[in-house]
C-alpha cells in the first residue's frame, strides 16, 4: 500500500514542546504530536471507493490488513508524526477558551493528483486537549458521520469526506441523553479527510492569549497553502483572507438552507476555515418544514442553532474571527464593510437559491413576497420539506387548481388542510402560476432543472438511526444500502422509492430519530 506523504502542517507550524500526551493548556503552538490508541480488536466495516481513489489507493488495498491497521490507529505510517490540533472556540455563543482536537488525531496529509489531503481519525484515543473526555467515539455517532459527510458531497455541498468506517473492538461508556444514564456502547473510528482541518476556532485562540506572532504564522501559512491566489501576505491580504472565508461560508450555508441540513452545534470551532461542513454531531435534516427547528438537545431550550437563524449565525461567527484577525489587519472600517456585505449577500443569494428550488430562472420584483408567503405556508401544518420540493417540479402551471394534489404526500396532517388554510394554499398556487408564466422554460425542462437542485432523497434521522440498529446486532447491510443510495441523491431510483417517504410515525420522538445529544 503506497501513500504519496506530503506533510505540511506539522512541519511548517510551530509545534507544542511537551511531548507527554497529558491534558493541559498548549501555549504557541498549532498541534501536539499525539499517537493514537492501540485498539483491542479493529473491524472494517465500511470503505469509500471515492475517497481510496482520490488518495490513490485501491480496493486490494483496502482488504489489507496494513489499511485495517493504519486507519484504526493501530500502526503508524512510516516517516509521519500523528498529532492533534490546537484550537479555541465560542461555544453556544460563551468564549470557551482551549479546546481542541479532544478525540481527533490526524495521521498525516497526502498528495494525489494534484490534490492534497489531511487524514484524521475520529474517535482514536486522548490528547492533550481530551480535558475530562476519553478521546474515543461510539458506532453510533460514528456511522452518522461516515455516512452523512459522503452524503453531503453527492447533494453538493461543500463538506469534509470520509475514507473508513470500522469497529474499535473497544467498549466506550456513553451517557446519551446526559440524565445519568451511562451504558456502555460499541466504539468506533471514522477515517475523515478534507484539504484542511482548520476552524474559525484555529485562529481565534491565539490573540485570546495575545500571541500576536503564532496568529500571523497560522494565518501566513494559510494563506499560502489554501488560499494561494490572494499572493503575498500583507495586512490588504489579510482582509482579503476574511472576505473569502466569508464568502465561502455564505456558500456553505446557502446549501445548507437549500436541502433542509441542521448543523445543530455551529460553535466557532465547528466552522471550517475552508467554508467545509466540518463536525456532524447532533445534526439532522428538516422532515416538517420549520424555522425553529433544532436536532440538538443542548439546544432545545434557546435553539440558538435552529434552521432559520443558521445564516445569521454564520455572520455572527464571522464577526468573532474578524475580531481574531484584526492585530494583524488593523482595519477595523474594512472588516466591518466586510460583515455588512455578507448579511447583504446573504438577503440576495437566499432569494436566488430559493428562486432555484421554484424552477425559476429569471428575477422578479414579486419574487421574495412569493417565496416568504411560501415559507409562511409550509409552517402552518406539519410540511415534509424533501417531498414537497420534489414533489413541486411536476405542477403544471396550466391548472393552479391541482397545487394540492400536487403535493399532497408532503403532509403529515392532510385532514388539517381545510377551510382558510386550503384557501391560502389555493392563493399561493395562483400567484406560483402566475409567475411561471413569466418564465421560458418548458414543464419538462423546468422539471429537470427543479430536480437538480430539490433532492429526492436525503439521510433522515430515521434512516441513520435504522442502519445504527442493525449494526449494533452486528448486521452492516444498511449502511451500505444507504451509502449507495445517497450517492444519487437527485436520481428517481424507483429501486429505493420506500426511502422517499414521510418520518413514520414511530420514528417521531425516538431518541436518535428527533433530536440527539452531542454525546458520543
């Protein structure tokens, strides 16, 4: 098995003098070198044809027993030194100072036509930033993850992969729901990759401890490696640098909205510097369309992460690292006009996106009314968000009258549609016709169009939380129906049409099928 090593963070970032892999606070410096855990009894469970590819490596490769080794931790791979990255954070809007890779180590970074990867794995055992954690992750957490960072990659939004899936042959004491009831479950270990691992949270905890001088290195080599079009470094450079981290994130969330993905835990330390979805923990996919909704416990109370304020949060975390990167920038007018023209983006790019998922092409001055009344009427009875979108691309505009008919599978309560509710859904059909007149497009190509951007199939809660079951009773076949699945996330597939339904009924408040804890 032959791996193209092409280490850069570690050796170009200052890295923590202390050796000894005890909890602590890690001054200047980027990483700790850390060596993963040896586990009892690995098992691969799960292997990405596209990621082996992509880091140039076979399927031969993948039966190896060096492959089990390497991507359980259990080996290291030659001339590399596996650490963990520094990092702090803002976590549900408190600064928390220090966090870290807690249960992350990355292995190394690979080159591969022309491409450059970082490889981590999730779940591999302490670091100096585990504070009262033990580093490891359960198969649970793990199979959600695994599958939801492939499954993001094929809907089209920007997101970190995963190359493996396996069995640590470990027992992790977990308490789920945090109420004091701690079992122990199956651990895990995830393979991820991404260009780069870094986070809002990398920069911000350096001019948290006024290291001026590890910030302009961090930043420097960013910039050089990631962002290698903006040139040299200097302090316009550096503006330039937030400008396109925000224009990247806007990006990111924008597809988030699009498909109905809830992050759930958007900390500053869970936001890729890339504009990456980075950190699927308590995440879930809107299934009643709601604006309030949150997959996350922690949240339930303030739902500071809730689906309809994901853009606003965006900006907010933009601000705290504007203010992480202002000793080098000095500009405060700049970063400031910077923040404003990302609410301003963000007004107008939701607008297009949603215009998209309508089947329209052209702009309209009525078009925001159109879209906000639609929102308005989605939320009035329990709307399936997936179905209904997928469902809208066969209107025919000739007949408003058949709106409902339309759409009808995307309701949960069909008997609540009646009196005043019909009759705004029966308005809001005739004004969709209305509009559609003013476009060019045929049924049929604005069908296809819709049906590019309006996915038929999405991991439910309830899908990963099946493929979890069956897996715990040692049964994996799920988890690659899903996988192959959600590869073709826009394609009809008639194969899987039982996946293209509403949450069942008993799937409605099940722990791991509503909302879930960031335990795992």
């Amino acid at each position: 098995m032959q791996l193209n090593i092409k280490d850069r963070f570690n050796t170009e970032l200052p890295a923590d003098s202390i050796l000894e892999n005890s909890r602590r606070q890690v001054k200047e410096a980027c990483f700790s070198y850390v060596t993963p855990k040896q586990t009892k009894k690995p098992e691969l469970l799960h292997v990405s044809p596209e990621m082996l590819h992509s880091l140039g490596l076979t399927e031969e490769d993948a039966k190896s027993k060096d492959f089990l080794n390497i991507f359980t931790g259990n080996t290291v791979l030659p001339n590399t030194k596996p650490y963990a990255m520094c990092y702090g954070g803002h976590q549900f809007g408190n600064w928390a100072g220090q966090l870290g890779d807690g249960r992350a180590i990355n292995l190394a970074e690979i080159e591969h036509e022309n491409k450059h990867w970082a490889i981590q794995l999730k779940g591999a055992g302490e670091t100096p930033y585990s504070r009262t954690a033990d580093g490891l992750a359960v198969l649970r957490s793990s199979v959600r993850e695994y599958l939801c960072s492939e499954a993001m990659y094929h809907l089209g939004v920007p997101t970190t992969r995963a190359l493996s899936l396996a069995l640590s042959g470990d027992n992790v004491l977990r308490d789920v729901l945090y109420n004091g009831n701690s079992a122990y479950e199956k651990g895990a270990i995830v393979c991820r990759v991404a260009p780069s691992f870094l986070r809002f949270g990398s920069f911000q905890i350096f001019p948290a401890r006024e290291d001026k001088e590890t910030l302009k290195t961090l930043v420097d080599y960013t910039i050089k490696h990631h962002f290698t079009y903006l040139g040299m470094p200097s302090k316009s450079t550096y503006l330039q640098f937030f400008e396109a981290v925000s224009a990247r994130t806007l990006d990111m969330i924008i597809h988030w909205q699009r498909v109905g993905f809830v992050h759930g835990v958007m900390n500053t330390d869970n936001l890729s510097i890339l504009g990456q979805t980075i950190d699927y923990g308590p995440y879930g996919w809107l299934e009643g369309y709601d604006h309030d909704w949150t997959p996350n416990t922690t949240d339930s109370q303030f739902k500071r992460y809730r689906f309809g304020a994901q853009l606003d949060i965006g900006h907010w975390n933009l601000y705290q690292l504007a203010n992480a990167l202002y000793p080098l920038i000095e500009d405060a007018e700049g970063l400031q006009n910077s923040l404003k023209a990302y609410s301003e983006k963000a007004k107008t790019q939701y607008i297009e996106m949603m215009r998209t998922k309508l089947g329209l092409l052209t702009e309209d001055s009525s078009d925001a009314k159109l879209i906000f009344s639609l929102e308005d009427l989605l939320q009035l009875t329990e709307t399936d968000m997936t179905i209904f979108f997928r469902s809208l691309s066969a209107f025919s505009a000739e007949n408003s009258l058949d709106g409902l008919e339309t759409v009808k599978d995307a309701f949960y309560m069909p008997n609540e549609l009646s009196g005043t509710i019909r009759k705004q859904w029966n308005a809001w059909f005739e004004s969709y016709t209305e509009r559609l007149k003013k476009e060019t497009l045929s049924f049929q190509d604005r069908k296809e169009k819709m049906n590019t951007v309006n996915p038929k199939y999405v991991l439910r809660n309830y899908m990963a939380q099946l493929a979890i079951d069956d897996a715990d009773k040692g049964d994996y076949k799920l988890i690659d129906d899903l996988f192959q699945l959600l590869k073709k996330p826009y394609d009809e597939q008639p194969e899987n049409e039982k996946w293209f339904a509403k949450r069942p009924d008993w799937a409605r408040h099940k722990v791991g099928c509503s909302m879930l804890s960031c335990s795992s």
